[in-house]
C-alpha cells in the first residue's frame, strides 16, 4: 500500500470553491483552520458557470464574468495570505458546470480533502446541501467537509428551526 492509498495520510492539498458568498466565506475559514493543523496548500477555485444559459452570455459577458471570478480569487489569496503568510494558497478560476468542474480539478491537482459551504434554499436536496455541494458529497472520490453559513447556525440557534 502506497501513502496515496493510506486513508490515514496526512492532508496535503485542501480545495474551496467560492463564489463570494458568507458560505463560501465560512469553508474558507474552516478551510485555513485544517491547513494550518496540517501544513497543507489551500486551492480556492471560482467556477464561471455559463452552461445554465448559453444564449445569455455572450463574449463580453463571458469576459466579465472571468475578470470578476479572477478578482474575487485573487481578493481571497491575498487575503489569506496576509493572514496566515506561512501557508500556501493558490487562486483559479474555471468555466463550466461547477460540480463537474470542481471535480475535474480535484483530479488534475491531487486534491486530498474539499471543503465546500452548504447555501441550499429550495427542494429536498438543495434544503439540506445546496445542490452543488448535493453533488459533491454524492460524486466526490475524496472526504468532503460542509460548512454551514454563519447565518444558517445563528438562526438555529435562535430556535428559528
């Protein structure tokens, strides 16, 4: 058995995929929180999804779209790089389906742990998860932790249930 094969090996490689919002915002936290126990590079990945729709985007709109996606990665990079300057954390920005594609990276970047915010809002499924983050846990060939928005446990917490 290889240490690739080990599921007790140590985390490596952590993948975030954001979009901006609190969620993502609160799996980024925990995120950082497993990296510095572990040592472990954080990937934040933004997935411009112009699949919903291809006849709404058109190749401004497109563009837009990525140098937004780019600026939020790259925001979120530094960010964290000025706060915890001894981990690595790198920023990427892909086209496509988001649960398609954050599995794509997953494989492409060796990724050992994905840690994803859960902001579903309607259907059974989207309740509990988000249908993204549905996906992931559902697809993913790795462990992946799901973090509640920060407003989601504060409303629970109010008996709001």
């Amino acid at each position: 058995m290889t240490e690739d094969d080990d599921p007790d090996a140590s985390i490596r490689s952590i993948l975030v995929p954001t979009d901006g919002s609190d969620a993502a915002d609160a799996a980024l936290e925990r995120a950082l929180q497993f990296a510095e126990l572990e040592g472990a590079t954080v990937h934040v990945l933004s997935v411009v999804d112009t699949t919903a729709n291809p006849m709404r985007f058109g190749v401004a709109e497109v563009a837009d779209l990525d140098r937004a996606r780019t600026e939020l990665v790259d925001g979120v990079v530094d960010a964290c790089g000025d706060r915890t300057p001894r981990l690595e954390v790198r920023g990427a920005v892909r086209r496509g389906r988001p649960a398609e594609t954050i599995l794509e990276y997953v494989e492409e970047q060796a990724i050992d742990l994905l840690v994803v915010g859960r902001t579903g809002r309607g259907g059974v499924a989207e309740a509990l998860l988000g249908s993204t983050a549905d996906r992931l846990v559902r697809q993913a060939a790795i462990p992946v932790v799901v973090v509640p928005d920060v407003g989601e446990t504060d409303d629970r917490s109010r008996g709001a249930e």
